[in-house]
C-alpha cells in the first residue's frame, strides 16, 4: 500500500488567503469603473442620459468595463494554465495571487484617474 502526500495543508490555505486579499484592490475599483462604463456605454447607444457637457464613448465604456472585470478574468484563466503546466495547487495560486494584484492596481490607477470622466 502506497501513500502520498503533496505537501502542509497550511501552506495552500495560506496560498488561497493571499489570492482573496490580491483582490482587494480590484473589488475598490470595480464599483467605480463599472458604473461610469456603463455609463459611457449606454450614453454612446442613446439609453441614458449623460450629464451636460459630456460626450458618450462607446469605446471608453466598454475598456472601463474591460478593466474593471480584468483580475475577476486573469485569476481562473491562471490558475487552470498554472495546473495545465504542473504546477501545484498552493504554486498557481500565489501566481494568481500576483497577476491578480497587478490587474488590481491597474484597475485602481484607471478608475482613480479616469473614472470621472
């Protein structure tokens, strides 16, 4: 009889806890580049209105949206390429964790900057 082990428990929950605290950054900025994509989006298709002065872009609504749902997106594509590649569980997800926060931050410099346009 043959027993395997794949390594601590706790090094995967701790894995899986840095992966949900990566996200932080991306649930701060997606209220703001969701509402005013939309926003953009549906002032460009003449469905809502926009305040005076204000031109729709169908183009922008739709890359604050883009960006908004960026790290919601990157993190299972890099957990399933990361697993694909042989990686093991607590490996693809601190990778994920770090794509993650990159799209985050990303996210968070747009919808600072941008959003209010």
């Amino acid at each position: 009889m043959e027993s395997h082990t794949t390594g601590p428990p706790g090094r995967a929950i701790g894995a899986v806890a840095v992966l949900c605290l990566a996200f932080l950054p991306a649930l701060l900025a997606a209220l703001p580049l969701t509402l005013n994509g939309a926003q953009q989006t549906l002032g460009a298709l003449g469905r809502a209105e926009m305040p005076e002065g204000a031109t729709p872009s169908l183009g922008w609504g739709l890359a604050m949206l883009g960006v908004a749902a960026l790290p919601f997106v990157a993190s299972p594509v890099v957990l399933v390429v990361g697993r694909a590649k042989h990686l093991s569980w607590s490996r693809a997800a601190e990778l994920s964790a770090k794509v993650v926060l990159g799209c985050g931050l990303f996210a968070c410099l747009m919808a600072a900057l941008f959003a209010g346009v």
